[in-house]
C-alpha cells in the first residue's frame, strides 16, 4: 500500500471515530411504554415491558415525561457499566412545575422530571411496582448538564448544599437574602460606652459611618454584643479618627454577625456621631 493510500485510509478511519464519538454525545428522544414490572419485565425487547433504557455516554441530563393512565410506581436508576449485570443506584427525580421544584424518590403520577445522569452510561426509568394501564415514557437526554445544584432535604424540599465551615466556601459567592438594610437614627455627643443597636435575632451589620465632633482625635471599637450594659464583644471595626475626621464602611454582601446587639467602645479622646445600617437575614 503506498503512503498516499495508507494515509487516505488513516483519515477516513479518524472520521468515522470521530463521528462515533460525537454522536455518543449527542442530544436525542426516546419513548417507550411500561406495561409490567419485575426483573423479567426490564427487558425492551420484551412484553410486559418495565423498563426503558437510555444511552448516556456524553450525556449530563436527561428530562422524562411520564403521562397515560396508570396505577404504578415509576422510579429512575442509573448505571456506570451500562448493561443488564451492572450496578443500578436510584437516582432523584426532580419534578418540575410552576413556581416549584420538587425533589422525590419516585412518582406514581404524570409529570415532567429532570434526571442528572453525569457519570452514568446508562439510565433506566422502571416501573418498580405495577398495578394497572398504560406508562407512557418520552425522554430527551440533553449532552448540557442541568443549571441548579440541589440536594434533598428530608421533607423533599430542594436545597443548596455547602459543607460545613468556611474552609469549603473559599469560591463560592453567597448572597443572604432578607430585609431591606435599615438606617439606624444616628447618635451624637457620644463620649463613653453607648448600645447603638439592640440584640435582634439573625440581625447583621452592612454599613457604619463615625464622625469625630468635638475636635479631638478619638480611638474606638464597634463591637458585636452588649454584655451586662457594657461593650465587650467581638470586634466589628475599629475606629481611628483625627479631629473632625470621618471614617465608615460597608462589609461584603451578606454583612457581619450582630444578633448579639452593636455597640461603640469608647476608648479614648473625642465625641462620636454614629449610625449604622443593619439587615434580618431570612430564614433558610
């Protein structure tokens, strides 16, 4: 075979593998219906029919929608193997519907459903109980993963999970959401120990502005928690001014900590006008 051929060959070879390799990963639809259940039923080339196989190789998501009229217990499994001998791990079902997403185990009625199948060479929708009618499956699996990263609590609730610490939130932005942030009324003439803020549940401090009014340098500290009518918390920031001087800030998006109360430990020298601003942080 002469070089001019063998590398003709070569390339027509390289094409066809590549085409291969991309229609692994190539969105696709698939239907079925699921009229039986058992292990002798999840078998596609078989009646009764329970269960539907999807190819996932290439594949981050694959959306099911289950309609008919049906009494029966419908669950997705996926496969790392990809085959009948392989290990099958239930995988979560995330029901889709207006203004709700909803995590759950199973169904056993219609819906729309989002199955991540990242890692999984194959999924398998299976009717895991059978009573009655006709499950009518279409799948679309999708080579683009599903946006959101959920959890499910116990209750079935969709949830955000980030493990415990700080350590583990070094890329992660998270915004608090609660209130709107409130301006305290500012206080003046302030030459010694002074609450600004009561203790408030899940209360955070966003802003603080001082002012030195007296024409003196003045050293003091913004402290979280009032302590027995004295300021000894835990430092919030600390204030350096000289005569007449300004100094103020605002904290990252979610605020600092201060449901133990806000006070100013005054320190020495000078007279402080304060005022902060502070947000309730919601509820998880």
């Amino acid at each position: 075979m002469g070089k001019a051929a063998g590398m003709m060959r070569y390339g027509v070879l390289m094409a066809a593998m590549l085409a291969g390799a991309g229609a692994a990963a190539q969105d696709a639809f698939k239907s079925a219906d699921l009229t039986g259940a058992g292990a002798a039923t999840c078998v596609e080339a078989t009646l009764p029919r329970g269960c539907m196989f999807i190819p996932t190789t290439g594949i981050a998501t694959v959306v099911v929608r289950v309609t008919g009229t049906w009494s029966a217990t419908v669950v997705a499994e996926g496969s790392p193997e990809g085959d009948a001998s392989g290990t099958w791990t239930a995988l979560d079902l995330v029901k889709l519907a207006t203004g709700a997403w909803t995590l759950v185990a199973n169904t056993t009625a219609n819906a729309t459903f989002v199955v991540s199948s990242t890692g999984m060479r194959t999924v398998r929708i299976r009717a895991s109980a059978y009573a009655s009618g006709t499950i009518v499956l279409d799948a679309w699996s999708h080579s683009r993963p599903w946006a959101p990263v959920y959890s499910r609590d116990s209750s079935g609730n969709m949830v955000v999970s980030i493990g415990a610490g700080t350590a583990n939130l070094g890329d992660v932005d998270v915004e608090i959401m609660g209130t709107a942030c409130t301006v305290d009324t500012e206080q003046t003439g302030l030459v010694a120990d002074t609450t600004i803020e009561a203790a408030t549940a899940s209360m955070r401090l966003k802003c603080f502005d001082v002012r030195e009014t007296s024409g003196a340098a003045a050293f003091g500290i913004l402290r979280h928690g009032v302590v027995a009518g004295t300021c000894t918390g835990n430092a919030l920031a600390y204030v350096d001014l000289a005569p007449y001087q300004n100094s103020g800030a605002c904290f990252e998006a979610q605020g600092k900590a201060a449901a133990s109360g806000v006070c100013l430990d005054w320190v020495s020298g000078g007279t402080y006008s304060v005022t902060i601003c502070t947000t309730i942080e919601a509820a998880p």
